[in-house]
C-alpha cells in the first residue's frame, strides 16, 4: 500500500517536472528564465521599474525640495531653472512632488498586491478544496461584494473618513481580493482531482495541510502572475479614488492625486500639472503589465518548449 501511494505521489506535476528536469539535465527554474528572456519587453520593463523606483526613493536625497512647507507665491510657476518642471496650484515643486507621491503609489500598489492575492488566493483554494455547501456560501460571499456600487461606497468613505496611506491599502485590498480569490478557486477545484491529492488525503492528510503544502503551491504560477496585474490595478484604482475625492491630503502625495489635482487646471493651459503624473501612471501600469504577461508565458509549461 506504501509502495502504492509513493507512486502516485511522484506524478504530482511537481515531481513531474523534476524527472523532466532530471532527464534533460536542464532545471525548471532555468527553462522559467530561458523563456522569460526571449520577451524583451518584460526585460525592459524591469528596468524601466529599476529607474522609477530609484527616481521615487533615491531622487528626493539629490534633488532637495519642501514637500511639507510652501508659499502661494510659487504657485502654478511654469517650468523653470528653480522648477524644472512647474509648480502646482499649491506652490509645490512639481519634480519633487512626482517623487514624494511615487512612494506612496509604489508602496500601496505592492501593499494591495500581496495583501488581496495573499488572502484571495488562501480564500479560492479552501472554497475550491471543500466544495459543496462550503465553496457555494464562500463564492456567494464573493459574488454580493462584487455587486456592490463601489463608487457609492468610496464616495461615503470620502464624505466620513481622512484618507490616509493605511486606509487606503485596506480599501483597496477589500476591493482587490475578490479577483484572485475565484481565479485560484478554479485552480484548486482542477487540482483536488488529482491523484497525488487523493494519495495524500487516502494517507490521512488533513485539509490544511493539503491546502499549504500541495494545492497552494502547485498553483504558484497563477498566483505570481496574478499579483503583478494587482500592482496595476492597484495604482490605477488609486488615480480613480483621487478623483472621488478619497485621496491623501497634503502634505502627503501620490500620482493619482496630482493626476486628480492637475485636471482642476486643465483648461487654464498648466500642462505641467497633468503630463508628468499621467506619464508615470502609464509608464508604471504598462511595466507591470508586460511582466505579468511575461510571467505568464514563462510559467506555462506549454510554451516552454515552442
């Protein structure tokens, strides 16, 4: 019976992959990297993420400016020696303000995106796990949160509460979660077929263990993937809750805010106000994206071998 239950177990697609590897004496995780490089977008795109994080983190240590204090005087300046690129309605220098509010988007983007796939994906699999009576209450939760008016929801969050960098990224998670949570769903509903599933559980496996040590992590790929597309969305629903009026007050900052601030002026000709947020939204969300593309391809065991 042993005997038996080992056998299956090493059909498992991870023990699968490790006697492809074995025979081809070429690993899995180097396949993953072959594949990955031949997309020169995704390649780029890390780069380009390399350069605006160190603009946003390491810029504001070379190029000195108040983002807490400032005079009306200054205000909507064109760009100039002392502002290479303007200065907003509020007086702040628009270079500076790019960096400031760039942390705060990058920082609640990659908050959002571990915090919802973290718990979405442990949510999909213990739905898809169970099943039954256990997956259909689970998913109806999911189902009556996903039809809620948003907007009418963060429009009251605006009107009750001082949006601040925690409270975003709990708001947001709420909202990302919903998504991974039904993609891993269908996943761990294929996977719990299995039969190296089933020679756990015969050898009395409990579910959580299941769950942690087989289902989890044999839909990894997924789950990675996914995350750099919550990166994205995250940064772009933040630019949507500025508009709503649920953004972080000044003195803090963030793209969407300056993005919201700047269309304020749009007709009064303050280009300098809208171009250079929008440009690093687009910039950031197109970069995740292409890498979330790649990953996608890489971590396909099927295009590994095109």
């Amino acid at each position: 019976m042993s005997a038996d239950v080992s056998a299956v177990l090493s059909e498992s697609p991870q023990h699968e992959r490790l006697s492809d590897d074995r025979a081809t004496k070429d690993p899995q995780w180097r396949r993953v990297l072959r594949t990955f490089e031949e997309n020169r977008l995704a390649f780029a795109s890390i780069g380009l993420l390399v350069l605006i994080a160190l603009f946003c983190f390491v810029g504001p240590l070379i190029y000195h400016t108040n983002q807490v204090e400032t005079s009306l005087l200054d205000a909507n300046s064109p760009p100039s020696s002392s502002h290479p690129l303007g200065s907003d309605n509020l007086g702040y220098d628009v270079l500076g303000r790019l960096m400031v509010g760039g942390q705060s988007s990058l920082e609640i983007g990659l908050a959002v995106a571990i915090i919802s796939t973290g718990f979405g994906a442990l949510y999909g699999a213990v739905a898809g796990w169970f099943g039954g009576a256990a997956d259909a209450v689970m998913m109806r939760v999911v189902d009556v949160v996903m039809s809620m008016p948003m907007v009418l929801v963060f429009v009251f969050l605006a009107t009750v509460y001082r949006p601040t960098l925690p409270l975003l990224i709990v708001v947001l998670s709420l909202l990302s979660w919903l998504g991974p949570a039904r993609l891993i769903r269908g996943e761990a509903l294929s996977l719990r077929t299995r039969e190296y599933v089933q020679a756990v559980r015969s050898m009395g496996g409990g579910s959580r263990r299941i769950v942690l040590r087989h289902i989890v992590p044999n839909a990894m790929g997924t789950i990675v993937v996914n995350a750099t597309f919550q990166v994205a969305d995250a940064i772009i629903a933040l630019a949507l809750l500025s508009y709503l009026g649920f953004a972080i007050p000044p003195p803090a900052a963030s793209w969407g805010g300056m993005l919201s601030n700047g269309t304020n002026f749009l007709l009064d000709g303050y280009w300098w106000e809208i171009y250079p947020a929008g440009i690093m939204i687009l910039l950031t969300v197109v970069a995740f994206n292409f890498i979330g593309d790649a990953l996608r391809d890489s971590l396909d065991v099927r295009l590994q071998h095109r």
